[in-house]
C-alpha cells in the first residue's frame, strides 16, 4: 500500500532546430531540450516516485514526448505555444499553463498531492517525494530561492490537493501577465494574504518597467522574502550550484554536460 497518493505533472516543449526556441537565453546542455531527454526525466521519476499518474502538459510542440513509455502517462495538447515567461503571448506563459492544467487535473484524481516536476529537472534517491511529504508541515513546498535570482523554485513542487482551489483563485485574481511578474514571484505571493493584498507594482520585474517604479520593485523583493509562507522543500538543489552528488535525495534543473554525465553515473549504480 502507497504511503501518499499523488500525481506527478510536468510541462513540454521540444523545438525541432535549436533555431526554433526563440528564449534569450538557454541554460544547461543541449540535451536538455532534445526529446531523447525525456526518457531520463521519466526514468528518474519511475525509479524514484509512485505517482498514481503521470500528466504531461505539451504546448502544442512539434515533437511530442514518448507517452507510450508507461502506462500511467497522459499526454494533453494545449492549442498553442504560449512562450517563455520571458517573451510570451496571452496572460500567462507555457510553464504557468502547465501549472494550472496539473493542478487541475491532481484536483480531479483521488489523489492527496499534486507533484510538479519541470521537463528539464532530473531528480535522485528512492522515496524523495515521499520524504518531502514526510517533512511538510503546512500543504505547499516549493523550492527555495536562495541563490537564485526569483524568492522560490519551481523546477519542484508539492501541494496538498485540498489547497489547490484557494492557490489558483489567488494566482488568477494577479491582473499582471508573467512576463511583468514572474510566475515564480506570483507563486510565492499567493502564499501571502498581506502580499495579495498590496498593490502589483511591488513585484513587477525591474527590467520591465519604468524607472521610476524601480523603487517599489526593490521593496517589493525585500518584503516577498518576509511574507511568503510555505515549507521550503528539504533538500537541494534546483537552479542552486554546487550539486552534492553524495546526498541521499536531490534534484537539480539546468544541468550541464558534467552534471548529466555524474546523474548517469549514479543511475547506472543503483
């Protein structure tokens, strides 16, 4: 019998050329953003979580993942590309349309959790979701932000189903698009009542507006990092660097070509 009932969601976007991807910047090694690499994201999610299903979000990709690969796999196809965070179309980006469309549909099963994991995260250690879970003390867990540059990760999340339907009448009552403020500033802001309640131009990116908003901006990081209340997941590393292969459970995104080489290693181990 599973200790915790849970989906495992993820977004997905897969250019046919590299040319195609249209960010202004791409992180981690090319493989990342290769169809190939979705194999061993699922092979790290196979081998180390118990997901009672596995949905992935495609904004409408011209290469699809392999969904035949486990029979608890979901595909569903947005009708469009919505676009990085960075340069999107619509209110919100693909990642925030692959947030919404998995928290849906965890609300839908008879499932506890709702687990994200991004497409080019890669995670490590028998039991990490459930060691997550273990240490969760008030229904949300995210990534923290320390060392990067936005107040929370979101390359993994965990939510207790039951708080899904408050969380997203706070993340669609934020009017500003994601590429003013950023999914992961809008996360960390609807676990805040004080946050939600002051105006949005406290948290709009700095390099988004005019200079003379500059100010609140400023104040608006400082305050999110005292407001925001969630359970900060227990274990490394997300975006954060150094990785230390040696811990018993981690997760990283962006990884490079040596990362990627070390992950195998370890995999082939155990």
């Amino acid at each position: 019998m599973e200790k915790y009932k849970y989906v495992v969601t993820t977004g997905w976007w897969c250019p046919e050329n590299k040319m195609d991807d249209t960010r202004a910047e791409l992180i981690g090694d090319d493989k990342l953003r290769t169809k190939d690499f979705f194999k061993l994201w699922l092979q790290g999610v196979v081998k180390y979580t118990s997901p009672k299903k596995i949905l992935i979000v495609d904004s409408a990709s011209p290469i699809k993942p392999d969904a035949f690969l486990d029979p608890r796999i979901e595909l569903v196809s947005l009708d469009c590309n919505a676009g990085h965070a960075t340069n999107h179309i619509g209110k919100y980006a693909g990642v925030t349309r692959a947030h919404v469309m998995g928290m849906v549909y965890a609300l839908t099963c008879e499932v506890d959790y709702w687990v994200y994991i991004e497409q080019d995260a890669l995670i490590y250690g028998d039991g990490i979701v459930e060691r997550c879970i273990d240490e969760m003390k008030g229904g949300i867990m995210f990534g923290h932000g320390e060392g990067t540059p936005q107040p929370m990760q979101q390359s993994l999340m965990i939510m207790k189903t039951d708080l899904i339907p408050s969380f997203l009448e706070k993340l669609t009552n934020i009017q500003s698009i994601d590429n003013l403020i950023t999914p992961e500033m809008k996360f960390a802001m609807c676990t805040s009542k004080i946050a939600m309640s002051l105006p949005e131009a406290f948290f709009y990116e700095a390099q988004n507006i005019s200079k003379g908003n500059i100010i609140l901006t400023k104040i608006g990081r400082k305050l999110i990092r005292k407001l925001m209340n969630y359970d900060s997941l227990p274990i490394g590393y997300g975006r954060k660097r150094p990785i230390d292969f040696s811990d018993k459970h981690f997760y990283f995104q962006h990884g490079c070509d040596e990362e990627l080489k070390e992950y195998l290693a370890l995999m082939d181990k155990n």
